[in-house]
C-alpha cells in the first residue's frame, strides 16, 4: 500500500496525551480515576464571562474576521497588562494575537527558522515544541536542564551548542513539564547569549500569571531595543480557563510581526473573533476571578509538596509549579512501563518522562491543575500503592 503522507511527519510519534489516554482501564473499577494527564483548569470560565459570550456571538461583526494580528482593543489591554506585570512600555503594535500558544510558537519558529538550522531546546522539553521543530525540519539541540537535583537550564552550558545554524533558545517558564520557575539572573544570562551571537531568545510564559512572586520575572522588556533578541509566548487558555477557545499571543518587535503576520494569514487568518472577545472581557473585567482561582493554584501546590513529605513515598519530587509536578520513580523500568502501569493498575494517569525528551526515564509529569488540593493525599496513596505491588 502506498502512503500519501510525508517521510517527515511519519517520522514523527503521535501526540503523547492520546496514547496516555490510551492507557485507562475499560474494564470496571472501585474508585474514580485521577487524570493527571493533561493540564486543563479543573473548573470553568467564569460565569459572567460565558454570558460575555453569549452576547458577542449575537454581533454581526462576531463572525467576521478580525484584523491578522488580533482586534485593536485586546492588543491594546494586553500590552497594557504586559506592562504593568513587567513594569516597562509595551505597546499595542509589539503585540500580536494568535489562536492559541501553540500557533505562537509555530508561527514564531517559521519565521525564524528554517530546514537545517537549529533551536537549543532544554530538556524536559514541552512535546509539541519538539514536534513542531521536527516537521519544520529544524534541529533541536538539546539541553539537559536537569543536573544535581536542579530543574533549570543553564546559559553556560547552552554557549557550546550554538553554531552559525543556530536560529534561537527556546525557554519554557513557568515550565511545562516540570513547573519549575527560573530566576532572573538565569533569564538575564541567556538573554546576553543569545544577543552575543545574534540569535532569538524565545520565552513561553503561558504559566506567567500563575507564579508565586508577584514581582515581575524577568527585566527584559524594560531594556532598550529589547524586541532586537527577546520574543514573548503567552496564553490566555490556563488563567481564564479558555483552553478550547485558542487564543495566545506573540510579543515581539513590530518588525518582526510583520513578517510573523504573513504566517498567521495563511494558517488561520486570524484567532476566532470570539474568543478574542472573551480574551478581552477577562483582562478588563475579571481580576478578582482571577485572583481567586490563583490562590487555588497554590494551595493545589502546596497540598502536593505537603502530600509528597509522607515517609513511606520513594517516588521524589524534583520541582513544583502551579499547573505542573515532575517526579522521579524508584523503579528499574522505564518511564513509560511505569506510567502505563500506574494508569491501569492504580488508576492515577500520568505521563512519562521520556515524552518530554532524551535522558527522562526515571521521571514522570503530574499535571495536577486538574484536580482539587483534597485529592493530593489520594494521589500519593497510589503512588504508595503502586511501591508495594512492585516489592
């Protein structure tokens, strides 16, 4: 039979969250599942912000498109929010809205990059970086960013792996998979890098609202000609719960959303209407929401960390954030025998490391922004479980 598909794309493993999914259980069970598995809020958009859209879908101009780069307004507040987050000046015309933080970083890549040249991508890597590189024929160059109990990446050790192919340093804060949140001085030593040898420094900050300093991250937007080296990622999908809505953001130059811009036309013309709408009512009308479900977020985080201090655990945890855990296992096994057993044995769904890259067998992500802080214990109870099956 011939295949009409790509060498490249066949070259390249499914999507991991649905060979995890694939990994429940059919048969009956005496407790419920804990998925997880992916990370999606364990509530929903708020309720005014439904009825938000409920009211912009009975608009004429709703089902239209709106300009390439996201409507005037919501670049406009984003850059506001950016600005007043970071403490700098960033205007609407640095801002460039997406239909979600996936095309942000696809798009980004394509206009950075092209077959045969190559991105530093720490490692544990976010999967669908990894596979939008491979289908656009770009080299990762991976960097371990797990050393001596550490979970972040250094710049030292990123300066050997740049050549004249080298287009860009992908960064992940706060990281997916690990949920670590790297300091400043980190951020700072790669951005120098990257502008000593000419290159784009790409940070995805989906998980920005979610850290637990509400000082700014990182200072790098304050710096002049900053749009020079520095691209921003960003999503509104986690912190308004608007995951099926796709929409994100790029901030970057004006000069380079112009060459981004002829991306998006042909990929999506732009992010659905609509949900930049719903974007836009979040930012202006829901910081109180907001800042409810982040003090949600940390009392989930803490009820892991305090979870995770039973004595009997031998599993170990190496870094938490607010959406994500990653844990080393005491097994001998690999990472995915271990995470395929711990689905249909203990019934808690979670992914191995090894789908985040080259070197994670001994460890697995827990996407626990899914579940409430009581299910914690429960969580580590399997885990407990699943030691004394294996002796």
């Amino acid at each position: 039979m011939t295949t009409l598909t790509s060498a490249t794309i066949r070259s390249i493993e499914a999507p991991p969250i649905a060979e995890a999914m694939s990994w429940i259980s059919p048969g009956p069970s005496n407790r419920p599942l804990i998925n997880l598995c992916q990370a999606v809020p364990s509530y929903p958009p708020a309720e005014a912000l439904a009825d938000e859209v409920g009211r912009l879908a009975r608009l004429p101009a709703t089902s239209l498109y709106s300009d390439i780069l996201g409507i005037p307004p919501l670049r406009q507040e984003l850059a506001a929010s950016l600005s007043a987050d970071y403490r700098a000046a960033i205007q609407a015309e640095n801002v460039a809205i997406t239909a979600g933080c996936n095309q942000a970083f696809a798009a980004t890549m394509m206009a950075l990059a092209e077959a045969g040249d190559n991105v530093i991508l720490p490692v544990p890597y976010y999967f669908n970086h990894h596979m939008w590189l491979e289908m656009l024929g770009v080299r990762p160059r991976y960097l371990t960013a797990i050393t001596q109990g550490s979970t972040v990446p250094s710049a030292a050790d990123a300066a050997g792996l740049i050549d004249k192919r080298t287009r860009a340093i992908v960064l992940c804060s706060p990281n997916n998979p690990t949920g670590a949140i790297y300091p400043a001085a980190t951020i700072d030593a790669f951005c120098r890098l990257a502008q000593s040898h000419g290159i784009a420094l790409v940070i995805d900050e989906t998980y920005k609202d979610f850290r637990a300093d509400p000082a700014p991250p990182h200072d790098l937007f304050s710096r002049p000609g900053w749009g020079d080296c520095f691209i921003h990622l960003y999503s509104f999908s986690k912190v308004f719960a608007l995951t099926g809505y796709r929409v994100g953001a790029v901030t970057a130059s004006p000069a380079f959303l112009a060459e981004l811009e002829k991306i998006l036309d042909c990929v999506a013309i732009c992010a659905p209407t609509i949900s930049q709408g719903a974007a836009l009512f979040g930012l202006t009308s829901l910081a109180g929401w907001k800042q409810q479900k982040l003090d949600r977020a940390k009392e989930k985080a803490s009820a892991l960390r305090a979870a995770f201090a039973h004595p009997a655990l031998s599993y170990r945890l190496l870094s938490v954030g607010a959406f994500f855990a990653y844990i080393s296992h005491p097994f001998g096994e690999d990472a995915k025998t271990v995470a395929r057993r711990l689905a249909q044995k203990h019934d808690l769904l979670a992914l191995p490391g090894s789908m985040f890259g080259p070197g994670q067998e001994r460890h697995l992500r827990l996407a626990f922004a899914n579940v409430e802080a009581e299910v914690m214990p429960d969580v580590v109870a399997r885990l407990i479980e699943s030691q004394e099956v294996r002796s």
